[in-house]
C-alpha cells in the first residue's frame, strides 16, 4: 500500500485534498469589499454629475425668467430647489445675487486712492462710494436683483449629503456642495441707475 506521506505530514486528510467545495464563498468573501467599493463609487459619481447638470440648468432657466420686471427671485429659488430636490433628497439650496451697472463692475472693488500699496482701503485713504453704502467695499457689486439693464451674477449652491456612502471610505460621506453661476442682464423696461460718486474716506 503506497501512503501519501506529505499529505499525512500536513494534517490534510487524503479524502479532502481534492474537495473544492466552499471555494466560492471564501472567493466572493475576499473580493466582495471591493466590488461594492466600486459599485457605490460609480453610483456616487453619477449621482453627483446627473445633479450638478440639473443645477446647471435649473439655473439657466430661472435666471433668464428673472431679468424680467415681473420676474419673482423668492419663486425662481423654489423653483430651483424642487428641481434639484428629486436628485438630491435633503438638498440645502442658498442663493445670492449681485447687480452691477456694466460687465466690467463684475468682481472689482470700488475706486480708491491706495497711497500705502495695500491693496486695501486703510489709514484714511479716499475712496468712491459707488454703491451708496457708506462704506468700501472689495466688490462693488450691490445684492438684490438690481434695475432695468444691471447686469446679474447669480450664484447658487447646493449642500446634500451623498446616498451612495462608498463603503469603508467614510470621508466621503460629509456634507457635499455644488455650486452654479450665470450672468444675465435685465430687461431695458426702465432706465438704468448710475453708480454713486460720493467721496468718503476709510478709517
């Protein structure tokens, strides 16, 4: 009689050297942590690329129905968010707008004299209160929708927290934000405000 002596040696009995059974749980076992990962993954993406493409839009379509006189920003945000809210359950959605007198405003700070190089406005330097607000400000831009021709930046964020959780990844999971911006300008249903030129000083 021939003895399998290495088999014996290892404690393997002879009758289970060839028995596979189970080799497919313990195979699914090791390779299932990576499978969801990845599946979670690509549904999270999807989710938030399909949602960031419904904000884009969302946004283009309510800010052209704004620029009109009757236009309702309260109901143009509602509109945003019941958009938004079906692909994002739970969304936060926080609007701002600014209203400039030209495309060029955009973003610029109000004209000042920076005697000192400080790229602010201190130590009494003079400055124009464009805007009428009594104070300098780094963006001349005044919040509202603004007047007949302003030009509007209209900027919309939305915070939602992601329904795909990756697995294992629970960074991922915190309070995310996506964000839209347009430019219009307003309808010429009146004449268009100027920009103040009162002088003032900053302390």
């Amino acid at each position: 009689m021939v003895v399998d002596m290495p088999l014996i040696k290892r404690g393997i009995p002879r009758g289970m050297a060839g028995d596979s059974r189970g080799a497919t749980a313990v195979e699914f076992a090791l390779l299932a942590p990576v499978f969801f990962t990845m599946l979670f993954g690509i549904w999270d993406i999807g989710q938030m690329v399909y949602a960031s493409a419904a904000l884009r839009g969302a946004v283009e379509q309510v800010a052209r129905s704004t620029t009109l006189e009757s236009g309702d920003t309260t109901a143009a945000d509602n509109q945003i968010k019941a958009a938004i809210s079906s692909v994002l359950p739970g969304v936060v959605v926080i609007t701002s707008r600014l209203s400039y007198n030209d495309f060029t405003n955009i973003g610029q700070p109000e004209p000042w004299n920076d005697s000192n190089h400080s790229g602010t406005c201190d130590n009494g330097e003079a400055y124009t209160d464009q805007n009428a607000n009594g104070r300098w400000d780094s963006d001349v831009g005044v919040s509202g929708n603004g007047n007949a021709n302003d030009i509007i930046m209209y900027t919309v964020y939305a915070d939602y927290s992601p329904i795909f959780k990756i697995p294992f990844a629970p960074g991922t999971w915190n309070t995310r934000r996506l964000s839209a911006v347009t430019i219009r300008k307003n309808q010429p249903y009146a004449n268009q405000g100027t920009y103040s030129s009162a002088a003032r000083s900053c302390t």
